[in-house]
C-alpha cells in the first residue's frame, strides 16, 4: 500500500495554484512551508522530525493558462495554473478547527511568487466526525415548524432597520396572518439601542404564541442574537429560549469560529446562518475559498439552516455558484444528518421556483425566503405567500408559471410586477 | 451644525470603490443596501425610521482610473474608482463588533455591479473604548521580559512541526542560552498528537525556570494555546498559568472574534497575535480590508503583541506595506495604551535593522523576531542573537552594519551569509 492508501491518516486539501513559474514546484514549495520549512538549511530538521510534521503534494491536475495574473503582478506570463491536493498528516493537526485553518489555509496565502490561490476543497478523514454538526438540521426544521413536507415559506422583517419592537411585532402579526412559516430579523439587526434584543422578544413573542394558540400553527422566529462577546451572545440566547423562541440568526463570520462554537455546546435554538462577509472569500476567483470548502467548517460546528441566495439574487453571485452551492450543502460529509436546511432567498419572489426546483435536484427540501417578494406584493403579503406557494406548486407538477397564473390571481399579480 | 458634525454619533467607514458606473450612485447605492433598502419599494420604510437606521455617503474623493477591472468583469472600462465615506448612526451599530461586521464589512462585498471594493479604514467614535484593548501591551511586555529598554530580541522554535516535547526543550534551552528575550511556538503548534499542549509545558517550564533561577533572566515563553473552542482554549490557557507561564500565541483569525473576547475577558496571559489569514483578505488591492483597519478591531479585543512581518519578509509582502502596518498599530485609538507591541518577523537576520529603525520613526519599542536566522547562523544560536543585536546598536548609533561588522565577528559572520 502507497503512502496516501490510508485515507484516515491525512487531511486532503485541493488549491487552485497560479503563478509564472512551475505550478509543480510551487506546490512543493507550499507543502514545505506549511510543515516543517524557514528560509535557510536547519540542523534539527531530520526524517523523524519530517515524517510526523511533513505536508505532501498528493496530485496535480494542469489547466489552462489565465488569460492575465489573478494578483497584479510585475512577473510575466504566461500565468500556469493547476489545482493540487496536498496531504496533511492527521497526526499534525488533529480534529481542532483552528488547527486545520492556521496549517491549511491561513498560511498559503501568504507565499512569495504566486498570482492566485485558492482553497477548492477540504477532505476530512472520520476522525473528524467527533464535532457536533447540526442539532436540528431540515428533520429539525420541519418539526418545529410543523411542515411535514414541501417547501418552507419565509419572510424577513422589512424595513431591514429602524422599527421600533412595538412596530416589528406589528409586521410579524402581518406576516403570521399571511400564512408564513418562518420569519427572520435581518441579519444587520441584532441588539441596537432603539430595539434591543430582549425588548425586540418581549413585543414578538406574544405575537407568535398568539397566532399559535388561534391557527395551531407555529410559525418559526428567528431573532438576531449574534454578538462577538459569547457571553452577551448567550445572554440573548437564554433569553429567546425564557420567552419560548426557538431560533436564532446567526452572523457567522461576524462571531468567529469560536463564537459558533460555544454557542453551539449550549444551544437550545435552531442555528439560521448568515454568512455576510463570504463574499471577500469567493468574489475573485483566483483568491480565497471554494464555498464547497467553507460550508463544511460550518457545518461541523453545528449550522442548521443556511442561507445561499437563489436564482436571480440581487447580489453579485452568479446561479451557476448558487446551484453548486446547494448541492454542496445537501452532500452529507459523514452522515445524512448533517446536512443543513438550504434557506433559498435574495430577491425571490417565486418567478425562480421552476428553476430553482429543476436546477437543485428537484428537492421540495429548501427553505424559500421572500423579503421584498411578499412585502411588496400588489395584493399585499397575504398575496404574496400564495404566490409563492403556487409557483413551488408549479414547479413541482411541472407546469409553468405562466400557465399556473390563469387559475392563480396571486401568481399571476407577481409575475405581472416582477416577471418583466 | 451640520449632521455630521458630531463625531460621537457616527461610525464612519472609508471604501475604495471601483466599478464601471458613477462611484458615487454606486456609494449611495451601498448606503442604502446596509442599512433600510431592499430590491423592491416598500410601504413601512417611513422618514422616522430611515432617521434610526439609515447610512448615509459623507465624502467621496475621486482617484484616477484602474488600468483593469479588479475582479473579472464582463462590463466595459472605464473603471472609475474613489475614496469614499460612509457614515453609519452609532445608534444602529451600538458597540458591538460582530454588528460592526456585518453592517459596515460583511454586506458590502455583495453588491452587484462593482469590480472593486476595500475597507481602508474604520473610524469609532469614543463609545468603543468600553473595549478591554492590550492587557500588556507595549510596557506590560518589557515588565514581563524585564526589558527596560532596547528592542525585544526573540526567536521561535525551528523545526516548526514535528518536535516531541523533550526535543522542544532542548531548542529552549540552547535558545535561553544564546540570550533571547522570548521565545515562541511556531503558530502552526497549538496541540498536535505528538506534542500535546500539557506536554509542551511540562518539557519547557522548568527550562524556563531554571535559566531564570541562574541568571536572573526571565524568558517570556509563548505557547500556541489557540483552539476554535474557547473551552479548550480556556483549559490550555489555565494549564499555561498554573506551570508559571506568562505569554501565549493566539491564532486571531483562526479562533475568530468570538475565541477573542471570550479569552481575553478571562486571560491573564500577554497574548501575542498570529494574523494567518489575513493575507487573503489583502492580497489583491480592489478586494478585501487594508491592515489599518483590520488592526483596530483586534487591538480592542486585546492583542498585546502583533506580528506584522519585517523589511524583506520571506512572504509576497511589501516593505512599504510593512512600513504602514508599523505606523498603524503605534497609532493610539483612544489612549497611548492600546497600541500593542509590533513584532517584525519573517526572514529577519539583523540585516534589515538598520532600515527598519529608520523607516518605522526611530523607535525601539518593538520585538525583533528571527528564526532561521538565529538556529541558521554560522557560529551557532548564542552569535544569532549576538549579530542581531549588535545590527541594533549599529541601526541606534547611525551607523552602517558593514563598519559596525569590523569590530563584531558575529555580525560580520550573518551578513557574509546572508548580506548577499
């Protein structure tokens, strides 16, 4: 058996590699310093030492050429790339979290002579199944949503900032009595001096219970708890849980990995991530990380429901990367349990559900969250729940919207605004 | 008064943007984004609220044009970049920074229609200095090291990885022998199978110890106590104490803001920051944050000690970028005492002092880091810190290290090595 034949032994992660020189050479240059290397020859460096700390390139696949330098870069082209697994051993790093980002990924930004890195993927070995992944999950979601089946329909509170509690409880009513299941602070709101978090519950709470006890239905309220301080953070937490809420928005990056983790050894929420600030990871694509790779660190430290924007989001991210996103999430990394419910949204209103349905597996396993999409419906939210309900009806008996509209004056009032 | 003529009130951020549009529609458009809008006209967004909530553009300096798009585009140049404020009410934000991410940094990034955005700086009104900041910091450090005056001589353990703990002490021992004032785990060690944090210092203390009981000299050792959960890195810091240690290296990006806070509330451990990571936030100048301002926020979570490479880092780093990161962290936020102590490392021999004290305001308030070039050099560890500090005199004296190397052998010894 080879050296990499044991596949608990090492840790794999694939870079995309660009520079002018051999992308080969690079690698081993990046396997070195990640391990054992400094800048001048070292006495105490010997096979013992290098045998429990050494990286390795494991294999390299050549790609074409970059058409310009990914970094401005007084080197000239051609600029060769290649994407390369280097092989960690377990030994070295260990199951720590911060362990595998300083070893893996903080450091090979840093090297001399490249024009673009990029960290494409990390495989983990099982010993790294010991963290604890989700708690809730999408069986989670569904349950205490009490969505057996279908798609879970969800709004935000709009405007994102500025109601008062009193004002915030009032367009939660709103949105109960349009039929939602799930609603969400944005994810800019977590504790600020004109609606502090625990007088943000106090005036929501009551709203929610109220349209339980009327309708027997509980709709789901995310409240955004997230705080770098893991005291104040819990503080809020435990006072969601006193007043009966059962979820929370989490600013992932916002707090850290730490953050998440303590949070996540004493949660009793269903954990709604928001990964603002992941943009700077993926948005030039000869820098940063695949979000094939990112979403697995979240996911081990315990993301229940985890926004990805959608088809025709507002923001710059292109389908292509949603779509690659959502299947990156559903793919269990040990067991089917800890894959995150998809939280579908930015911009959506129900004109991408087709798409959406076809383009993700035709899976009715998704969270599809409208902001503007119902607040903004001409028939008012109400209206613009139903229409997004009868376009995921559309989508799932595989007639078009257009055709779906006729019989569905909601459908058809959305694709007259937006459908343009 | 004008609306922003209260610096109190407002948090501002400056953003170099970069699109084919107006900067400025563009600017106003981010404005809005963070904090009420949405992609759809909405009937609650009322004067009163934008009045709590709303962002609004302050300034904008225009800068002459990019020769390319900074992210791959398919829109046509020319691509019009400026300097633009933006100011935030306190009121929204409040003073937490996992609030201050997600409002002022996180969102931004994903906005559609730009190919290019950085956050140069972040300006806090004084209500962010309820932030604990450097427990230690720049005199606590020289206390500890019982360095009154001079710069900070330091080394780290070399090998990097792959050392059992008793090889590690015996690098300690030949390092306290050679007369460093600090000595640090490679940042890549926290607490690996093979040398377990409790290991560490149960090999290294009493080397630690018994250097001081002879000569009276305290070494300040720093363990790699970082781990993504605060809980382990609680239990590593309290072992770290309790055998008598005084400093710790902390993976800042690595155990994230949350990991911070939580530590530094409880630590009682000169903490000394490893940025790993932070590279990909900077590395390509249309994207990500500059130094300055990523700096602010880590000195008021409590660094004390911050690496920030050297002239002629052995990384892709430029001098001048060096040369700014110094000016940045001894620039007080609030009071002189936040100002951590800058650690000039990477590739550092002794060679590159002399510029350093000139291009970084004649100071010597700083450590001076060198690993292979104290293990690497010719004569041994002991002539290592021997030629560093004399290139230090020589730097103080205003004189050159070729005629300072005359009358030092050991000096003369690096620079034939490496003065090349």
């Amino acid at each position: 058996m080879g050296q990499f034949d044991s596949r608990d032994d090492f840790i794999r992660v694939t870079y995309r590699i660009e520079c002018s020189g051999d992308p080969a050479a690079m690698a081993a240059k990046i396997a070195a310093d990640q391990s054992t290397g400094t800048f001048t020859e070292l006495p105490g460096e010997t096979a013992a030492v290098r045998a429990r700390g050494a990286a390795r390139v494991q294999a390299l696949t050549p790609l074409p050429d970059a058409q310009s330098a990914g970094f401005p870069s007084t080197e000239q082209g051609p600029f060769r790339r290649a994407d390369v697994v280097i092989a960690y051993p377990l030994d070295a790093i260990g199951t720590d979290i911060a362990a595998l980002m300083t070893v893996t990924v903080g450091g090979v930004f840093a090297v001399r002579g490249i024009t673009g890195i990029r960290v494409m993927d990390i495989d983990l070995p099982s010993a790294w199944a010991c963290h604890p992944g989700p708690q809730f999950g999408v069986a989670g979601s569904r349950r205490l949503m009490g969505v057996a089946q279908g798609p879970m329909i969800a709004s935000i509170i709009k405007p994102s900032l500025g109601l008062l509690p009193q004002e915030t409880a009032q367009v939660v009513a709103d949105l109960c009595a349009a039929g939602v299941d799930f609603i969400k602070d944005d994810e800019k709101l977590m504790s600020p001096a004109y609606a502090p978090l625990e007088a943000r519950v106090d005036a929501i709470m009551p709203v929610i219970r109220d349209h339980a006890q009327k309708t027997g239905k509980q709709v789901m309220y995310a409240f955004g708890i997230s705080s770098a301080d893991p005291d104040t953070m819990m503080r809020h937490h435990d006072y969601v849980v006193k007043q009966g809420g059962v979820a929370a928005v989490i600013n992932i990056n916002s707090i850290g990995y730490g953050g998440m983790s303590f949070l996540r050894k004493r949660s009793a929420l269903c954990l709604h991530a928001h990964r603002n600030g992941w943009d700077i990871l993926t948005r030039h694509p000869a820098l940063g990380m695949e979000f094939r790779a990112y979403q697995k660190i979240w996911r081990l430290l315990g993301v229940d429901q985890f926004q990805i924007n959608g088809i025709g989001a507002k923001y710059w991210e292109p389908d292509e990367s949603f779509v690659k996103s959502f299947h990156d999430i559903r793919t269990p990394m040990f067991t089917p349990e800890d894959c995150p419910l998809p939280v579908v949204c930015s911009g959506q209103w129900g004109g991408q559900a087709v798409e959406t349905y076809e383009r993700t597996g035709r899976t009715l396993d998704l969270m599809y969250l409208g902001g503007g999409g119902i607040h903004g419906h001409p028939m008012g939210a109400c209206a613009g729940v139903r229409a997004i309900r009868q376009a995921w009806e559309a989508a799932e008996q595989g007639v078009s919207l257009a055709d779906y509209a006729r019989a569905h004056p909601e459908l058809a009032a959305s694709l007259a605004k937006w459908g343009g």
